[in-house]
C-alpha cells in the first residue's frame, strides 16, 4: 500500500510534494508508535496469536476505508472528474491510515517473536535461519506489492470518469490480508502458543519509575552508593526482574543512535519515488512507473539475503574476523549514507536537465515565426534571427515591460504578468507583422504525462483529436487548452469541415511539454509529418530511472547487514519474557526515525533536494561513529544463562529475607512485650 500512497496524496488528494512526504512519514512513524500497544496488549493480555488475529481484522478494515476514500466518484455530484468534496476523501484517508497504523503497529512486535517462540533455547542456528527466511519472506511479499500495486493503480476505472485506478491499489490489498489471516489462523494447532506472562511492559516501567523515585529519595551521601541505579528497586521488586530490566535497558541504550537509519531508509518510499517521477522510465518495452522502481529493493534483498548468509559471512569469519552484530550494524549504517551521496549525485544532473521558471519579478517569452522568410527580432537586449516556421530554443527572460522590434518596421510595447511563462506566434496581418501571445504550461507535467496542444495558423477552422480526446475546434490565428498524453507514440488526427483528415505521429517521453504548429502551408494532401512543426515548451526527463539503481543496491546492502542483524540481536539479547518488548523497542526506533525526517525536513529549508540528501548523509555518518563507539563498550549476555541463575538464587533469596522478616518480627515483638511491663511499673 506504501508503495502508492505518496503518489495519491500527490495526484489525487493534491498535495505539494512537502505535504505528501510531512503525512507520508508521519503516517510510518505512527505505524511504529503502535507495536508499544500491541507488546503490552500481547503480554498481558492475550497471547501473540490472538492479537495477531484481532488486529489483523482492524488492518484490514482500514485497507477497505482507503480503498473506498480514493472512489472519486463518491462525491463527484457533477460527473467532471473532480470530487466536488474533498474533505470527505482526507477525512476518509485520515481514517484509514489511522486503522491501518493500529492494526500493522500492533501486530509488528508479535509477528517476528511469534516465530522466534517456535524454537527451543538449543536451536539458535534454526532460529537465526529462522529470522533470514521471515525477512525474505517480508521482501517476497513487498517485491510482488511493488510490481503489481503501482499496474493496479495505472489502470484506469471510473463510472463517470476513467482516472487512475487508486480504489483497486488499496482493494486489492484488503483482500489479500483476508487470505493471509485465514490461512494463519487455519495452522493454529500446529504453533508453540506461549501464554501471555503479566503486564510486563508495565512491570518494567513501574520498576524503572520506582528505582529513580528511591535513588531521589536517597540521593544525600549518608546513603551507601549500590552497584547500578537499578538496584534502588531492589526494595519492592525481586532480583530476577531488576536483572531482566537491567538486561532490557542496555539494549534500549544501544538503540538511541538508530533512528537516523531509518530516516534515511523510509525515504525510498518519499523523496525517492518523487525523484523518479521526474526522470525516464522507458526500459525499451517495458515502460516502469516512478512507484514501481521501489521493487529494485526487494530484489536485492531476495538477492543478497542469501548471499550474505551462505558467503560473505562465513568467508569473514574463515579469515578469523570478529564481524559481530553490532560492526554489521555499524557498516550498514555507513552504506546507507553512502545510498543517500549517490542519491544527490542523480539529483544533480536532474536539476540540470529541468526547466527554469520565471520568478515572481520575470517573465519569459518563446518566439515562433509564421512567416514563410526569415525574420529579425529584436525583444528588450535581445537579438535574434528566426528561420520560416521555427521558435527560438530557449525562453528568454524579461522584466514585466519591455519593447518588441520585428523586422525594420514594426515596434510594439510588451507588457507581460510577472511569473508568466508565454508563446507569442509571430503572424502577419495584411502588410503588418503581429505578434499573438498565448499562456504557456508553468510547471512539469505530473505522473510523467507530456502537455501537448496545437496552434492553428492555417486559413479555416479545424478541428484535432487524440484518440477519444479532443483538442477542439481551432480558429485561424488560434492556440487549443493543453491535453495530457502519456509515454509512448502519440497519433493526432486533423480534420476540417468538409471531412478532410491528415493523420500525424509524435514520439512522447516522460514530462514534456509541446506546441504543435499548423503552418499556413498547411494542406490535406501533403504528410503531416513533413509539414506540422513541433515547438519544443519543456523537455521531456533525459536521465533514465536506471541511475537510481546504485543508490538502491547501496541502501538495501546496508538494510540487510543493519536490519536483518538487528532482528535477530533483539530477540538474542531479550529476557524470555520481554522478548516484544524488545521487538516494539526495535521498531520504535523506526517511528523516531520518520519523525527526524520530519524535523530535519522542516528545519532545513534547503531549496536544492540535493543539498538535503547530503544533510542526512552527513548525520548519519555523524550517528555511526557515536554507535561504534556505544557498541565498543556492549559487553554481549546470554539471557537464559542469567535468568537460570536467578531462578537458582531466588529460593535461597526468598529464605533470607523470610529469615529477616522473621527476625523483625520477633524483635517488635519483645519491643512492645517491654513497653506494656514498662507501662505497668
């Protein structure tokens, strides 16, 4: 569902790339927030496997409420195309996403201990095997969601209107996670379901709480200092959970730097999807949508997930090299940086392959020349010569007024809007040379779609078409609206009154813009292809979708010598009965990430996108060398050989402090023996 959600928050509900991407990271985070509820709900109150099911059931609820909120004819009273209630679609997403971040938050801390509670303590090499499948299995799932999601939304549906299919990209998934949940839950017998073990995730905060309380109270130096600050709970609490807290804590300590990972990994689904919208996605006969580019992860991850298990790490360790959990991390952190470089570095030439608009104090002026002789033009500083039926190249850039020389005779002052992007035909009217200004598109088109219209200098009426669309009936001297055409070979038809046609071909990219010009040379008889000029307003994207494969093999290195590790490091360092509480650990640090992005987004204010994916590479080397030096200092524990002294020690622990409790008592006692005879005498 990810996959396309930042393309309907742009295409569909309006949004300006900065919104989409504030909602779209708010909305991940907010999916991370929630495995908190889901730990405390699973351990204290029904198991995994149920919250699993029960959850599953309001994840799926919420894919049916996105599906429904992206139907445009729900509130299209006026069959234009256009929901004519578009609060109602944002309340109706909002809702959604909400029920969504409940039911996949919830589940999340579950899921991965849920499996890991199927193997016994003496089978750590099945369950760290265990853990790699569960992660491919994940990418398996995102590599098919990827391909077929963004198809399903490139299709077009409608009852009024066809637009692009966002009902049946949300749908489809609402279905599938109903299958999903009948099969999990027909395999019921076959699963190790462990009890839910108190509320635990409360037992650890209320001991944490009260261990800082007592150290407060206790905080003058009359009072012996103890081992760890933790052991100030020893009064209330026994043994055996301040040492799992202990255990927990460490772990959580180490957690702190990891959120900058995630910042810069979930941004594949944001700032990298709106990237490849701007760039060519024609792969020969495959024609790749921008969403569709994120499925080069989950290749690579089915790709090198075995490699790295199966090769890399067993040829380190032949070279006798500690390449522990915690280094694996750390280098997956600086990959991920080294992603984010090569992104900025596709983002340079990007932004050199882009048009420049004029600013709020400019404007710009495109020429074309209708005359059948060559033309002299003089417009402000500007000296040009135009060849019969040609524009000049580029824009020229003007302030609002300035003075027009065509030829040796004709003169005119110009005044054009600022921030106005213009054509002016040059047409000649008796013995005067005119120029007829017309509005020019100022912005790319979106979802790589190519602005295409026609300007009619031939002497009747005539009307164009592109498939079912038309441009309408075009006046002599006259400019149509601009249509939206997609990739590909584009075929017009040209037609007049009488039923004379002239068939004409153009090879569309992705994102241009065009003026297609009817000469008064104009004639049916002639090809159209000889005769027709197209006047290039916007270049169509050059840089090919394929430049952001490195910065994808970079990032999805890093995820699984980061991600993959950190898995099963959580779960390895986790007490037996905090083990989702580690997990919800983990993830929460994915929704803090998600929340830098939206800190750093907002704080920056860097104009160049480059500039900002230099920004986070930066922080994130910044973040790997405090974590390196964190994990420098990790001592690594077995939990079970911990918990196995404790349970040793607790007997021996109760019988001491029965004994003391015993020994005061009997004291008070003889205490208040002596004060009732001292009493009587």
């Amino acid at each position: 569902m990810r996959a396309v959600l930042v393309l309907y928050f742009k295409y569909f509900l309006k949004w300006d790339d900065d919104f989409a991407t504030t909602i779209y990271h708010t909305f991940v985070a907010l999916c991370y927030l929630t495995p908190i509820l889901g730990a405390i709900v699973a351990d204290s109150w029904l198991g995994k496997f149920k919250t699993i099911v029960y959850l599953s059931i309001v994840y799926t609820l919420g894919q049916v409420v996105m599906a429904i909120s992206a139907i445009h004819d729900l509130t299209d009273a006026n069959k234009d195309g256009t929901p004519d209630n578009m609060t109602l679609h944002v309340a109706l997403s909002m809702v959604g996403l909400i029920l969504i971040a409940l039911g996949t938050g919830g589940i999340k801390p579950c899921v991965a201990a849920f499996g890991g509670d199927q193997f016994l303590d003496h089978q750590e090499k099945q369950r760290s095997t265990f853990f790699s499948i569960f992660y491919l299995s994940i990418n398996a799932g995102s590599l098919l969601s990827t391909v077929i999601t963004p198809i399903l939304r490139a299709q077009e549906c409608g009852i009024n209107t066809k637009q692009s299919c966002y009902p049946l990209a949300f749908g489809v998934p609402a279905a599938l996670m109903v299958v999903a949940l009948v099969v999990f839950i027909i395999g019921s017998g076959m699963y190790i379901k462990t009890p839910p073990q108190g509320n635990i995730m409360v037992k650890v905060c209320t001991c944490i709480g009260f261990a800082i309380k007592n150290r407060f109270r206790h905080r003058s130096s009359q009072y012996p200092k103890r081992q760890h600050w933790m052991d100030w709970s020893d009064e209330k609490y026994d043994k055996l959970l301040i040492a799992q807290v202990k255990m927990v804590l460490k772990v959580l300590f180490l957690y702190i730097p990891l959120p900058m990972f995630w910042a810069l990994f979930d941004q594949q689904g944001s700032r990298w999807t709106l990237q490849a919208t701007i760039m060519d996605g024609n792969f020969g006969v495959l024609t790749i949508q921008p969403d569709q580019m994120q499925t080069v992860n989950p290749i690579l991850i089915l790709i090198m997930v075995p490699i790295m298990d199966s090769v890399i790490y067993p040829l380190i360790a032949k070279c006798k090299l500690n390449f522990s959990p915690l280094k694996r991390m750390t280098v997956g952190m600086l990959f991920a940086a080294l992603a984010f470089v090569a992104a900025a570095l596709v983002q340079l030439q990007i932004d050199q392959t882009m048009p420049i608009f004029p600013s709020s104090t400019e404007s710009q002026v495109k020429y074309i020349n209708l005359m059948s002789t060559p033309l002299d033009v003089k417009a402000g500083n500007n000296n040009f010569t135009l060849k019969p039926f040609t524009a000049n190249e580029d824009y020229l850039t003007f302030g609002s007024q300035f003075t027009l020389f065509l030829g040796p005779d004709a003169s005119y002052q110009i005044a054009i809007e600022e921030g106005n992007r213009s054509t002016s035909v040059i047409v000649q009217e008796g013995t005067l040379l005119k120029p007829i200004t017309f509005s020019d598109i100022t912005s790319k088109p979106e979802q790589g779609a190519n602005a295409i219209r026609f300007f009619n200098g031939f002497n009747i009426t005539l009307n164009m078409t592109w498939g079912d669309q038309s441009f309408g009936n075009i006046p002599t001297n006259d400019m149509s609206n601009y249509v939206l055409i997609p990739q590909g070979v584009a075929q017009y038809q040209i037609k007049d009154a009488l039923g004379s046609v002239c068939d004409y071909k153009q090879e569309l990219g992705f994102g241009s813009s065009y003026t297609i010009v009817i000469p008064p040379t104009f004639n049916f008889e002639s090809t159209c292809e000889q005769i027709l000029v197209p006047v290039v307003d916007i270049k169509p994207n050059i840089i090919h979708m394929a430049w952001q494969i490195p910065q994808y093999f970079l990032m999805t290195v890093g995820e699984v010598v980061f991600s993959v590790t950190g898995l099963e490091f959580s779960y390895s360092q986790a007490p037996s009965n905090m083990k989702s509480v580690l997990q919800a650990g983990w993830l929460l640090t994915v929704a803090v990430g998600n929340i830098v992005v939206l800190i750093i987004a907002e704080a920056a204010t860097l104009e160049d996108q480059w500039a900002e994916y230099i920004l986070f590479a930066s922080l994130l080397v910044l973040v790997c060398f405090i974590f390196a030096f964190m994990a420098y200092f990790y001592t690594y524990i077995d939990p079970a050989k911990i918990e196995a002294e404790f349970a040793h020690k607790e007997p021996e622990e109760k019988k001491r402090k029965s004994l003391e409790m015993s020994r005061k008592s009997s004291h008070s006692s003889y205490e208040k023996e002596e004060e009732t005879l001292q009493t009587k005498i």
